[in-house]
C-alpha cells in the first residue's frame, strides 16, 4: 500500500491529509484562531466544585471553563493499564489510578493545579482536562505521575516487547512511567534513551513553569499540526510527505533527520503553482467527506447521520442486486459497508456512541463473519473502540474514542434557514399558518383597519394566490377587510409577516 502525508499551509489554516493508495484515511485541520489543542499543559485554577456531579470547573484561560470528572483527578496509587495505550498520547487514563474518594475532598474553590487538555471544546461543551499528565514524544510516552513500563500492543514480538521492556526500565527516570509507541520497534537503544532524556526536561521545564506564573497560564504546548502530525503518522511504511511551503519542508526535513534519519529523503517540497490539495485530488474527496450519502462499489450505500448524543450509519443494497439469493446478497453488502464504514470513522473522526444499522441477516454465521470483518478492519484505526456483538435485528453498538471536533462539524455549521434541523418546513405548511395568522390578526384588531398585508417568500405568495384563493375570499368576506399578498424577496420560506392597517 502506498501512503502519502500531504501537508497544506496557509496564513489562516494547516491541513494535513494522509493518502492510502491515493485514497483520503484521514485528513486534520488546525485553524489560527483556534484556542486550545489536546495536549497542551495549563496551570489552572478551580472555580466550582460540583459533589452532586463529581466534577470541578477549572479555569484554564479559554473562553469557556474547563471540566473536569473526579476520575481525572491526580490523587491515588498508580497502578498498571494495558499497553492498548501506547499509541493514544490521549488514553483514558482513569485506568491508572485506583482513588474512589469524592471529589469535594480532593479539590476545593481557588486550588490551583496543573492539567492536560484531554478533549478539546466542542460545540457549546468546554474543553475536558485531565490531572494525570502525558508527554508523547516520537517513540515514547511519558507519564510523570504513573508508574509502569508497557509496550504497544502493535509490537507483537514478545522478544522485542521483552527488550523495549528492559531498555526502558533501565533507562526510565525514578518516578514517572513510560510506554513504547510502535514507532519504537526495533529502534537502538540510544534512540530510546535519548527520547526518555527529552520527555524528562520538557516535564522539567513545565513543573519550573508552573513554579513562577499564576494561573490561568499555558505551560507546555504540543507540536502543530505540521510536527504533530509526522511525529504520529511517519512511519517506515510512508513512501512520502510533500510539503508545500518552505518554512514547514524546513522544519519537517529538520524532525524527520533528527528523530528517523532514514526516511530524510522522502519528504519533499511541492512547488507547483497548482493548490497541493488540489494536485493530489484532496480536495474533492474532503467535500464528499461530509455528504450524508457514501456509495459503495457493488453499487449499496451508506448514510450516515451524525447528531448531537449519537452517530446513526444506515446500511443499504441501493443498486446491488446480486446474483445467487438474498442472503448472499446481503451478506457481500454487509461485508463491503463494514470496511467502509471503518474508513469513514477515522476520515470524518466520528466519535462517541456510533450505531451501525446492518442489512437483516438470517443467517447467524454471516452476522458472526461481518462482526469479525468489523473488529479486523478497526485495527487498522489508532482510535480506541468498544463495540458489542450484532443483534439479530442487525445492529451493532460501539463507541470511538473522541478527542477533536469532528469533520462535519469543523467545515460547516448549523444552517441559519433551518436552524439545524435539517428540514424545512413545506410551502402548504406555511400558508396554512398564514391563513390562521390572517384571521387572528382580524379578530384582535379594530375594524377601522380595514386591510390585511401578508409578506412573505415568492413561493409562499404564489401558493397562496393560485391554491389558497377560495380560503383567502373567504376570509375577506367573514371579517370584511381585504388581503394584500406581497413578495418578500429576502425572506425565506418559513418567514412571514401578517399586519393589519
């Protein structure tokens, strides 16, 4: 499989595309005026303790406060977790502390504390941040106040897990733990050590940091989205990043020499006058990213329906009829749209509750294979998921980590016509409301006004002249005034207005 990073820069904007087989696996966006990013390390101060929600408010200098759960709180023994964390610098890492006391005798108003951005804000929610600290490097992930040594579950040697194992806790700091990222495997000892010995003096400089300034303060930010991104997505298997502008082929070529010498040469600067995205056909693909539709090449389709509590993907045959009989059928679209679906996940980075409405399959070996097909081609997504067995109705339950905005979200916003509804409502629905609207104005004023003008859409006005003509007579003749119809040129089609004079 070919892979391509392809890095896009502008004064407002970075984005970063990875490209398998020319295909869009996952592009991300990092806006200038954005505030926060997941990662970064605040000095912050508690503003609320909440003991009926087991939750604070914390005051990080955003423009929403902060929240954070008491299972995020730094108190308690650490104790192990399993390595599944390696490659997620943003794990749930509850998992790592064993504390049940309440929060309200772990923190109190004015506490001032040191936490990590664990889910950047979204939507009308602020950011959720975390006391147990990680610091990602290229290899390693140090966690200053843990206490284990683990190794990516992506390694699966047990001989090169054993001697990661051994290099680390021979190399790792008195207090603090470290996992191996898969970048690791096979890399030589002083490259291992020389990451443990960066990760401890930029903790070093964050607790110095934290010591001299009052919050709310920043303390430590993570790579942009440029550095950030080759450090996560570099791998040997990328065959090449192109770069478009000089400062950021600078700064890439500088990263990669330092941390993986041997992949130097396949970072390149583009220097076409054509748009890089549109060169390496990004950009159409990141528009067919947020359509609802997606078809499949046997001809079925996806639709995907992203809300506010859940993500609902529905599974359909569409123009595939197959061939033999119907469960075979269903059974290849089943298996098509799972592969699919995985690669929507990760392109729009749907996370929370997702629900998987499958084509019905009688059969209950079909179901077990395409949950199967579901849980293998998931692996190849660094994102946490849960996913519970299929039911016999054809649905299968799972979550997905979310730490960023989602695509759809970060490109579009509510429309303004529909309010985010989706919908609109009909032009018969809005004349019938004007038509109620008419007589209620009639009844409540003075018959010294002896007219009533109706303004509203063109496609409104037009229904109501040649549909509504008898109801509207009608209504002149019950209240004895006329109606004036008028155009309303700006208006949309569930605004009007109905004055009597």
């Amino acid at each position: 499989m070919r892979k391509q990073i392809i890095i896009n820069s502008t004064p407002s904007e970075v984005r970063v595309a990875l490209l398998e087989n020319g295909i869009l696996a996952e592009v991300h966006i990092e806006r200038a005026s954005e505030e926060a990013a997941a990662g970064n390390i605040y000095k912050g101060k508690v503003l609320r303790v909440l003991p009926g929600m087991q939750a604070a408010f914390v005051d990080i200098g955003l423009e929403k406060a902060a929240f954070l759960h008491a299972s995020d709180v730094m108190s308690g023994e650490p104790t192990a977790v399993g390595d599944e964390a390696a490659d997620d610098p943003a794990y749930d890492k509850e998992r790592c502390f064993r504390n049940h006391a309440p929060i309200e005798e772990k923190l109190r108003r004015g506490d001032e504390i040191t936490v990590q951005i664990a889910k950047e804000p979204m939507g009308t929610k602020g950011a959720r941040i975390t006391m147990h600290v990680s610091l990602p490097g290229k290899y390693l992930v140090y966690m200053p106040f843990g206490d284990l040594v683990g190794v990516s579950k992506r390694i699966g040697d047990d001989r090169e897990r054993r001697r990661l194992r051994e290099i680390i806790s021979s190399a790792k700091p008195a207090s603090g733990g470290i996992i191996a990222r898969t970048a690791c495997q096979n890399l030589p000892r002083g490259d291992i050590v020389n990451d443990i010995r960066n990760l401890e003096e930029t903790w070093r400089n964050v607790q110095a940091k934290a010591a001299r300034t009052t919050p709310p303060a920043l303390l430590h930010a993570d790579l942009d989205l440029v550095l950030r991104s080759v450090r996560d997505m570099l791998s040997p298997d990328v065959d090449q990043i192109v770069v478009d502008t000089e400062a950021d082929f600078a700064r890439t070529r500088d990263y990669v020499t330092a941390f993986m010498p041997a992949l130097a040469e396949r970072a390149e600067r583009f220097t076409d006058p054509e748009p890089i995205f549109d060169r390496f056909g990004v950009e159409e693909q990141i528009s067919r990213a947020i359509e609802a539709k997606v078809w499949l090449k046997s001809g079925g389709y996806l639709v995907i329906d992203q809300g506010e509590a859940l993500t609902m993907i529905d599974v359909n045959t569409g123009r595939y009829v197959g061939k033999k009989s119907q469960e075979e059928t269903v059974l290849k679209t089943n298996l098509e749209a799972v592969e699919e679906i995985v690669c929507q996940l990760r392109l729009r980075n749907i996370g929370g509750i997702i629900i998987l409405d499958l084509i019905d399959m009688e059969d209950a070996g079909n179901r077990k294979l395409v949950s199967d097909t579901l849980e293998t081609a998931l692996t190849k997504d660094k994102a946490r998921t849960s996913i519970l067995r299929i039911s016999e109705l054809g649905l299968i339950q799972m979550t997905r980590k979310r730490t960023r905005e989602n695509l759809e979200r970060l490109l579009s916003a509510p429309c303004p016509y529909c309010d985010g509804r989706g919908r609109v409502k009909s032009v018969p629905t809005v004349a019938a409301e004007i038509l109620r609207a008419i007589q209620r104005e009639a009844a409540r004023t003075p018959p010294t006004r002896n007219r009533v003008t109706v303004r509203a859409n063109r496609d409104v006005i037009s229904y109501l002249f040649n549909d509504e003509e008898d109801n509207i007579r009608s209504l002149q003749e019950r209240f004895g005034r006329g109606v004036l119809l008028k155009f309303a040129e700006t208006y949309h089609q569930e605004q009007f207005d109905v004055v009597a004079a």
